[in-house]
C-alpha cells in the first residue's frame, strides 16, 4: 500500500434517546416540615438551553417531586404522575399522601424498567404523622426513606456536606438538636451557592419548595449565571 492511500475504517452510525440536561436537586426533612430544592439551568454538553428549566414541582400539598436528568423525561414523568393522582382523587374522594406517592412513583418508574426515564427523582413531603420524609430513586424504581438527599450533577459535592451539616457526621455531637428550618434553608442556599463555583451544569436560579402541614410555599435565590 503506497504512503499516499487513505487507510479505511469502519463507520460507526449510532443513535441515543437519552440525554442529560444536568442540574442538581436536594431534599431535607425536618420534624414538621420538609425542604426540596432545584437549580434552574437546562444544558446540554457546554451549551446553556435555557435558564429557566424548573426541576421541582409540586404535587399536592404534602408532596413535591425534584427531578434531574434527562428533562423531556422529567416532564413526560410528572404529568403521568399527576394523572394517576386525578384518578386517584376521584376514586376515592381524598388526596395521596407522600408514602403512598412514594410507592406509586416506584412502581411506575419499575414498570418502565426495560426503557427507563432517565432520571433521578427525589420525593420530599410529610408523612401521615406530619413527619417531614425524603425518599431517593433511582431510574428503575428502587427507593430508600431518608432524612435527606441529594441528586445531580453537582450531587457528588453537596452530599458530603449535607452529611456534615443535616446528619451531623464526623462530629463529636452526643444528642445534636433537630435543625429548625431557617437552619436547613441556610445549609441549603449555601450548598448551591458552593456547587455553583465548580459545577458548570448547576446555576441561574434556585427554585426552594418548603412543605409544611396544609401548605406549600416556594422562595427562588439567584445564583451565579456564568
């Protein structure tokens, strides 16, 4: 073969359906109350899509759902959910409580095991005692009830903090009192304001949903936007 010839290669013709859109999320119960958190940056390799892409959104009034991931699925994902919630009310004339979302999202996510929604749920709300829970999913539907949780592309680098901070790890603490929930937005805000210096996917705004009994409130905090 003479110097000059181009050597020939395979090929390769593939196609994925999936995509991540990053972003981060977070989940603290508290005694009577629950905080779920989400950035508002939507992008896709080192392209911002948009600024305004909200990861959480609520259900009802004890329950909301922060998602991350692949945000066609994410949307795809909620509106499933709030309809089986519909039929659920009109059955049977009263509202889901988390657990029991939190079961139905498990078998959803389950059912569609064989060609998931690329994403990563985290349900944050109160139980049937008032109690604030979090649980954490993974794509196929396998969850965990926790105190907190944290899911995304910046995850990595928040939940060692979160156990610091909220499980009180590595510290000599014999009875820590509970957080108060000026203490667990605090830890929160500074938790995305620190992300958001080394993660490029996580920015613009955060979206903060604070589940008490009867209601929900949301608050957004500006974060960076480079």
């Amino acid at each position: 073969m003479l110097a000059s010839e181009k050597v020939k290669v395979p090929t390769e013709h593939a196609f994925s359906p999936y995509t991540d859109n990053g972003g981060t999320t977070i989940a603290v119960a508290g005694d009577d109350f629950c905080v779920v958190a989400g950035d508002t940056r939507q992008s896709e390799g080192y392209s911002i899509n948009t600024r305004y892409a909200p990861k959480v959104f609520q259900l009802s009034n004890g329950a909301v759902l922060a998602t991350g991931g692949m945000y066609a699925d994410s949307v795809t994902l909620v509106k499933r959910i709030q309809q089986r919630m519909e039929w659920y009310q009109h059955q049977h004339n009263k509202t889901m409580i988390a657990p029991a979302i939190a079961q139905m999202l498990s078998t959803m996510l389950y059912h569609k095991r064989f060609f998931p929604y690329y994403v990563w749920n985290t349900l944050g709300g109160l139980d049937e005692n008032g109690k604030g829970c979090v649980f954490s999913y993974d794509p196929v539907g396998n969850f965990e009830k926790r105190k907190w949780s944290c899911a995304g592309s910046a995850g990595h680098l928040i939940q060692p903090f979160l156990d610091n901070q909220v499980g009180k790890y590595h510290q000599n603490l014999a009875n820590p009192p509970p957080l108060s929930l000026e203490e667990v937005l605090c830890i929160v805000k500074d938790s995305f304001t620190s992300a958001t210096e080394r993660d490029i996917y996580t920015g613009d705004f955060l979206e903060i949903f604070v589940i008490r009994a009867g209601q929900v409130t949301k608050e957004i905090f500006p974060l960076k936007k480079d």
